[in-house]
C-alpha cells in the first residue's frame, strides 16, 4: 500500500443531511492510502452508501472536504473525478458488445483506436473473460456480467475504483468465487478500491481495513484481524463475526482487567477492561463462540461455568453448540469435531471455560 502520510483519498469532517434536520452521515474522517482496499460496513441506512456516492459525485456532502489525490472534488463534476464505478445491477449497455462496453469509456477520453483495441483485449483478459469481446450482456451469466462490469471501470485507468455491493446479486457460491476474484485483481494491479458492503464474511474475506458504520459514525476502523479479535464496542462485537454477549456489573477494576457479576446469578467473570470507565457500570462481555472450551483444564481456563446443553447442529469440522449459561439460552460454542465430547448431548450439563483475554467487557 501507499504511503499513509500522502493519502489519496481524505475525507474531513464530512457531514450529509437530505432535509436540513437530520445527518445520514456525522462528522466523518478517513484518510485512505494508495493502493489500499478499504470497504466500509454497516446495516442499511448507516451511512455507508452515502459516502461512496459523495465520493463519486453522485452526492453533494452538506458539510466538509472531500479530497482525492490533494485537491478538493466537492465542485467537480463526476465524470471529470478519474474514478471507476461498480454497481450491483452491472450497468452495462445493453444495446453494445461486451467490447463496445469496455470500449464507451476510453471514447469519451478520446483515446485513439488502435490504443482502445489494445486496453479493451487486456481488460477482458484480467476477468477471464478472453474471446467474450462479440457477446451482448444479454448472453452472459450474472458473474460474467459482474466482470465486465469490473473490467469496464479498469480498462481507463482509474486512480479509484469504487464498487457499491457489486456482488449483492449473485448467488453464494459465485459470490465467493468473484470475492477472490476481485480481491487478486486489487493485488496485481494495486489499483486503490473503495468497496461497500452489508456482508461481514464478504468485508473480512477482500479488505485491507474495514470501516464499520452505524447510525452515520465510523464505529471502528482497522484491519480484518483487529475487528474481529480487538472490537471496541457492543455494536462492532455484534456485527463482525459471531458473537456470544453476557450481561454483568463491574465489582472491580485492576488496571488492564476488570471482575464482573453476572446477570441471572452466573457468578463472577474475569475480563479485558476495553470499554467500562468505573466499577458499578453495565457492561456487555465479549466472547467468541470457538473460543469456548469444553470441560476445560483449570491453568488455562480462569473463566469456569456450568451450562445446560440446549441444541446440537452437526456442521462436520464443528458441533455448534447452543447452551443455557446465566440466563441466556443462545449461548453458542463451536466444539471441534476432532474432540467429539460424549457428554454433549441435549439436557446433559456441562462445565466450559476460556480464557480472561478472550473475554472483552465493552458498553451495555
């Protein structure tokens, strides 16, 4: 990626309201490097889109400064901003060849003929989609289409590419195969991508860094990884991957750690202090479902409960495991199968652990 100091894309104190009252997005700030895949996410209405279309042009912010490459774009018209676009619907021409497709966007830059014929065969080869250059939209698959959509917001050269849940209407497996699919693209040729999206697995899976909206604030912002392990919130905690959630008050507070009590008498639970300011605080604790051990070995396992086994689902690498733990009865555990435990059956109690760093106690 780019040097961070220079970033390619700034967004400072960007703010949208459609009726004068109400902001979609509030006080955003990113700084986006060149060569990075940022995508931001979010539940529908968070903010996410809006942001993507004030980049393009499609929008005009309410308040702030969008920069891109160290001038100010707020004035500049779309098609004069240099950026590529992937939409959901594809946005082909239906009336052209998949070539004269590729081709429509280095005639409006008058690039010269022989140049055109050059960039469109290259461009089709990136997607796979080689001796496809006489076809009409209409006589392509979904994933097809998806990638010539792809391959016409490249072909000019863009210094951004922005792609809008580009993969929204594919069906799963495909899905998964065009994630890869653009995230090598991105790699070979380190061309800078703002992706928007609603899915989780499909953020984790292509980004650099992901930005978490909700409610027009940027909850977090960071790699993959950090959302998943570190979240610094009860929202981002909920959203990034699965998550169980126990509800408690705080008795203590020792530097990084903290001691809190259960809700519905589950006795005391050790935890990271990442979001609780004074003992007395509500707090939701964090935990992630494999992080659970069954029957665990006391030196490793500080946290110990009893629970009731409640439902077991046979996913062949793992068993998840839906027990009955202070109250809550959608407890998950992901047991590996490799340690097929006997005493795992519906009704049968259990003693499980983990560890105090896997435990995060965030805001109520």
């Amino acid at each position: 990626m780019g040097d961070r100091s220079d970033p390619l894309v700034q967004f400072v104190n960007v703010q949208k309201s459609y009726d004068g009252v109400h902001l979609v997005v509030k006080d955003f700030n990113v700084d986006m490097a060149a060569g990075e895949f940022l995508t931001m996410l979010g539940p529908s209405g968070s903010g996410k889109t809006t942001c993507l279309m004030m980049l393009a042009g499609f929008e005009a912010a309410t308040h702030g400064e969008i920069i891109l490459d160290g001038r100010s774009i707020n004035h500049v018209a779309p098609h004069k901003r240099d950026i590529g676009m992937v939409f959901q619907n594809y946005a082909l021409f239906p009336h052209m060849t998949v070539g004269e497709n590729l081709a429509f966007p280095l005639q409006v830059r008058k690039i010269p003929k022989h140049e055109i014929a050059e960039r469109v065969k290259q461009a089709l080869g990136m997607v796979r989609l080689d001796g496809f250059a006489q076809r009409r939209p209409s006589q392509l698959s979904g994933g097809q289409q998806q990638r010539v959509a792809v391959a016409r917001a490249l072909v000019f050269e863009p210094k951004l590419v922005l792609m809008d849940e580009p993969l929204g209407a594919l069906d799963k497996n495909l899905r998964e195969e065009m994630q890869y699919e653009i995230k090598h693209i991105h790699q070979n040729l380190g061309v800078t991508m703002l992706y928007v999206t609603h899915d989780q697995t499909e953020a984790l899976t292509m980004s650099d860094r992901i930005a978490v909206f909700d409610d027009g604030i940027v909850q977090q912002l960071a790699s993959p990884s950090v959302l998943y392990e570190e979240p610094e919130n009860a929202f981002v905690a909920g959203f990034i991957g699965e998550n169980n959630r126990l509800m408690g008050q705080v008795k203590v507070i020792e530097g990084s750690y903290c001691s809190v009590e259960l809700e519905g008498g589950g006795g005391i639970i050790e935890a990271l202090k990442v979001n609780v300011d004074k003992v007395g605080d509500r707090t939701t604790l964090s935990l992630r479902p494999e992080r659970v051990v069954v029957n665990p070995d006391g030196d490793t396992c500080v946290n110990c409960c009893e629970a009731r086994v409640e439902e077991l689902i046979y996913h062949g690498d793992h068993i998840r495991t839906r027990v009955m733990l202070s109250g809550n009865r959608d407890f998950i555990i992901k047991v590996p199968n490799a340690h097929h435990h006997a005493q795992l059956r519906e009704g049968a109690n259990v003693r499980i652990g983990w560890a105090v760093d896997d435990c995060r106690a965030l805001d109520a």
